[in-house]
C-alpha cells in the first residue's frame, strides 16, 4: 500500500498543507491515520479523495459545500468537470486553428458559441485565457507570427469590451467608499486580464477608474489628485523590461501610503516576489482574484481560504 505524508499531499494536489489541515480540522473532511510520531499518513484512497476535491475547488466549489457531499457525489462531479475540461481544450484547438488562419468569421463564431453555452465569465477562465497562454508558447517557440497572436487578441478585446459595455453603469464612489483603480505597469501591454478585472468589479457594483496600459507612477497620481480612489489595482503578465518586481511595489507602496494596493498574474514572467509593504496585497490564484471583484467593502484582506 502506498503511504504519503502530508507534504507530499501538497505536492501532488497543489493544496497547502496549512489548508489540508484546516479542511480536516473544521470540515471533518477526511480522517488520516497517524504514525506514532504523530504524525499524519494517506494512502492511496486518500489521495484519490483528495485530489477529486482540489478539482472541485479550483474549479469554485466551496470547501463547505463538498464536505456535504458523499464520495459518490464528488466522483460524479468530477467526471462531469473532466468532459466539460475536455471540451473547453477542443474549443482552444479550434480557436487556435482560426488564428493561424486568420479566418475572423469563423474565430467569433466559435466564440460566440462558447459564450452562449457557457457564460461570458467561464468561457474567459477555461477558454480565452488557455488560448491565450497556447498562442503565446506557439510564438516563444518562434512556431507563429506575431501578427496571428495580436489578431487573436485584438478580436478577444473586441469580445471584452463590448461585455463590460453591456453592463449596468455604476456611480463613482466618495470616502469612505470602495473605488479601484485599474492599470498595467510601464511596459506592460497585456490589457485582458485587466479589462476581465474591470468586468467583474463593474458586474458586481464596484466603481473603476480605468487608467489602461503601460501607466506610469507619475499618470496614477494624477488620476489620484483628480478621482477618489481607495485601492489600486494591476496585473503583470511579462517582464520585457526585467524590471525588479520588489522595487516596483516598494515604490508604489511609498507613493501611495493611503491607498490599497493589489495586484495579480507574475507567472511564467521569473518574478520572485519578497516580503511585501504592509498596503499591498498579491492575489495568487483565481479564486482570491474572484473574492477581491465581489467585496464591496472599501478594505478588503483576503480571507484564510473557506474556505
């Protein structure tokens, strides 16, 4: 039989052990059995469970929710997820076989598709952002030319846009309310993580103040003296300028003590973040990114995971 520690949960499910434990302790969720030491061991069935959960969760199941699921219901419901994962890779391959063709009418189509089967939000998680992240490998392997990655984008844009303009206005907000100001660093470009940003704000209430791509210090403190602004919000997907991601924070956290300052992507870029200033806040994963875009609190933390 085979046995696995703790740690190597961690490492197999990408679930932190910290969270293991919490998931145990309050959810009752599983039962190990525990060396003499104390300390606690799974076996293969464990991690069979434990893995189904992770899928579950990262997929936006609370914790709270599967623990009121039997062991049948979880296996049912990430067979489900696994057809539905299977179907989202088949709709990047044929969006992907668009770009290469340039073919518009058919990209929008597939996409317009997507949308309609499966909602704008989750078609931009599971779909837009894994062909996204297809292209850009394509062009680091010098397999495609940078004029298809930018026709992809620019019709996704096109998608994003038009989805934020469809929704409901919202009114800017005064202190001590919640107000977001969204940017993407000097020489960052990529902008649809951001706007998918602005979506999700805008969806739930929240008023933006978006300032777009590439916005020096300088550009945010302009906007700051002109607009209330309580949080500061950017996503960093490259690092073309290999600019040293702790300096950048430390310097923005200096400029604006008075403000909330979040941010979120750095994967894949080689950026190793440090100790972060007390105002700032890194939201590592899509689900602290989902919670941050539904407060409606002026100060939000994110919470130990639900969890």
């Amino acid at each position: 039989m085979n046995v696995f520690s703790i740690r190597d949960i961690e490492q197999l499910t990408g679930i932190k052990a910290h969270t293991i434990r919490i998931w145990e302790q309050r959810h009752n969720l599983l039962c190990p059995k525990r060396k003499e030491s104390k300390h606690r061991v799974y076996d293969s069935d464990d991690l069979k469970f434990i893995l189904r959960v992770a899928l579950l969760y990262n997929h936006g199941y609370k914790i709270s929710r599967i623990a009121c699921m039997d062991a049948d219901k979880i296996r049912d419901l990430t067979l489900e997820l696994k057809k539905e994962c299977e179907q989202f890779g088949a709709y990047v391959n044929q969006l992907t076989e668009a770009t290469l063709d340039f073919d518009q009418l058919r990209f929008e189509r597939i996409l317009q598709n997507v949308i309609i089967e499966y909602g704008f939000e989750r078609t931009v998680q599971h779909v837009i952002f894994q062909l996204l992240n297809k292209i850009g490998v394509l062009w680091l392997a010098g397999k495609i030319h940078p004029c298809q990655e930018h026709f992809a984008s620019a019709l996704v844009l096109k998608k994003m846009v038009s989805a934020i303009d469809g929704l409901p206005p919202v009114r800017p907000a005064t202190a001590p309310g919640r107000s977001v100001l969204l940017f993407t660093p000097g020489a960052e470009f990529h902008e649809i993580p951001l706007l998918f940003m602005q979506y999700l704000l805008k969806k739930n209430g929240v008023p933006t103040v978006y300032a777009g791509k590439s916005v020096s210090p300088d550009a945010l403190e302009a906007i700051c003296r002109q607009q209330y602004i309580s949080q500061l919000y950017f996503h960093q997907v490259t690092n073309i300028v290999r600019c040293d991601i702790n300096t950048y924070l430390r310097k923005l956290a200096d400029r604006f003590p008075d403000k909330e300052i979040f941010f979120a992507g750095l994967h894949g870029c080689g950026c190793k973040l440090g100790n972060l200033p007390v105002n700032t806040t890194y939201l590592q994963n899509d689900l602290s990114m989902l919670s941050f875009s539904e407060s409606k609190t002026p100060a939000w933390k994110p919470a130990c995971p639900e969890i």
